[in-house]
C-alpha cells in the first residue's frame, strides 16, 4: 500500500502503460485523476476501478486546461502528491516532407504539455510539503530512429526538461525523473507496426530481450519513481527497454 492516502494526476491513463500505472496505484490505494481525450476508455477505467478514480476531458496540448484540472482534483481528493505526464502520440516525417502543423502537435502533445502540467501542479505539490513527478521520456529521446523528427526532438527535450525541474525543485522537496521505455506492447506503437508484414518480428530482434515490454513492466519503474522507496532518486534518466539504448547496434 505504498500509495495510501496519496493522489496522483496520470495524463493518457485510460491506455497502455498510463493504464496500467492506475490499476496499480489504486490497488496500493491511491487516488487518481485522470487526463485523457479517450474519455470513453477513461470512464469504462474509473468504472471498473470505484470511486478513488476520476476523470476528466482533457486534451493536453491546451496550455488553459491543466489549471482547472488542477484545483479539482485538489477539490476531490484533498490535494496532489504525484503528476505522471504520460499522454503522448507518435508521428513520422522526414524533414523536408514535414507539415509544420504536424511537427507542431507532435511537440505540443509529447513536451509543450509536460510544462503545462508542471506549471499547474507544482504549487499543488509544494502545498502538500513536495511530491514526485514522472514524465514518460523514450529511449527515442535518448537516441534517434529513423523518420520520427518531431518524437525524437520531443522525447530528448522531455528528458532535459525533467533534469531542470529536478534541480530547479529538489529543496521544496519535489523529486522529478523522467522514464525511457524501448518499444511497448501498446495501441501507440502496435497500431502502425503490426500493419507492416514481419516489422514486429524485425523490431524483437534488434531489442536485446527479444521482445515487447508490456505496459506493466513499464508502469513499475514510474511507480517506484513515484513512491517514496524512490526518496534518493531526483533528476534521473531511466531506460526500461529490454537493453535497447545499452546496445551499439553490431550485429549479432
Ligand atoms: P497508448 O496509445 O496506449 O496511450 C496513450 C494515451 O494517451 C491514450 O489513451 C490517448 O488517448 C492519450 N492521449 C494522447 N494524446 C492526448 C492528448 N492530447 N491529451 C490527453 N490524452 C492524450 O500509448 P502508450 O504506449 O501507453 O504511451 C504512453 C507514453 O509512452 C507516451 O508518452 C509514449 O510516447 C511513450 N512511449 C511509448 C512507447 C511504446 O512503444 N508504446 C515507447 C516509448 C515511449
């Protein structure tokens, strides 16, 4: 029950690893708002989970939303402990080929968000004596893959962004790490790639494990982060992808 008694913000947490984050951190028994646009799933989630889950329309990218998102669910469960920024969308475009409006979302969604959020939730945090943040980065923030310009620009900048906040707020006592999964068994990666014959196949053979993570090997490392077992670790970068970015890329 690492999480009684404690209330996190969770955005894109009626899916994937944002998911499975909820499930777990109600079962410790914490309390969760969540942020997401698919509120259909969100409901269905709050549903099936009981009344320590609520949840909100929000799309995260809009720098007025997260204010109000803030104060109620301060209003609903008594304050906020824990924001995870995990909503994100992918996207591919080689740089000539590029629409600026598409660069854009994909910037807004996966970076501009993590600021709103922050920007909204910190004087939350810090009225509760601190608190943790966990933002979902990418091992394609750490390195780059091919053709995912705006991702692997975003992804980077979540990363150094956290190590900012980190610093900028270790002595209000709010710890800030940002977690770096390899590919995940999930709608956002899954949808484009298993539409591509033998690419799945293709992609378990370059991750050392072999395989996919699934979103609760994921969730695990940004619950730890997020709990207190975590007290030590503040501005930290955390690959949890099957060895992906411990490779050099030699062929085996
Ligand atoms: P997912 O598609 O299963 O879940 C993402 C959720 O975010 C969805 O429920 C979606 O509705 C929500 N969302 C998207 N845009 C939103 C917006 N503008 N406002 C509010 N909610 C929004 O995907 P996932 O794999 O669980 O992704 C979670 C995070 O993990 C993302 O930041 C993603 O970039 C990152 N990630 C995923 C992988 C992977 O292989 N799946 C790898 C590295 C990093």
């Amino acid at each position: 029950m690492r999480f009684a008694g404690k209330t996190a913000i969770v955005t894109g947490g009626a899916s994937g690893i944002g998911a499975a984050f909820v499930r777990r951190f109600v079962a410790e028994g914490g309390s969760v708002m969540i942020a997401e646009l698919d509120v259909e799933r969100a409901a269905a989630l709050a549903a099936e989970l009981g009344e320590r889950v609520a949840y909100e329309l929000v799309d995260v990218a809009d720098a007025e939303a997260f204010a109000p998102l803030a104060d109620k669910t301060a209003r609903r469960f008594g304050g906020i402990d824990i924001l995870f920024n995990n909503a994100g969308i992918g996207n591919f475009g080689l740089t000539p080929d590029m629409d600026i409006e598409q660069w854009r979302r994909c910037i807004a969604v996966n970076l501009d968000a993590v600021f709103y959020a922050c920007r909204a939730v910190i004087p939350h945090l810090k009225a509760r004596g601190g608190g943790a943040i966990v933002n979902t980065a990418s091992a394609s923030g750490m390195a780059a893959d091919y053709g995912f310009t705006a991702y692997n620009a975003a992804k980077a900048g979540v990363i150094n962004y956290t190590r900012c906040l980190a610093i900028d707020h270790a002595r209000d006592n709010i710890r800030a790490n940002s977690i770096c999964p390899g590919p995940v068994d999930t709608p956002l990666l899954t949808s484009g790639v298993d539409e591509i014959e033998g690419l799945r196949a293709e992609w378990e053979r370059i991750v050392p494990a072999g395989r996919f993570a699934r979103p609760e090997e994921i969730a695990a490392v940004a619950l730890f982060l997020a709990s207190d077992d975590a007290s030590g670790m503040t501005g930290a970068t955390v690959p949890v992808d099957g060895g992906l970015t411990a490779h050099t890329g030699q062929p085996d």
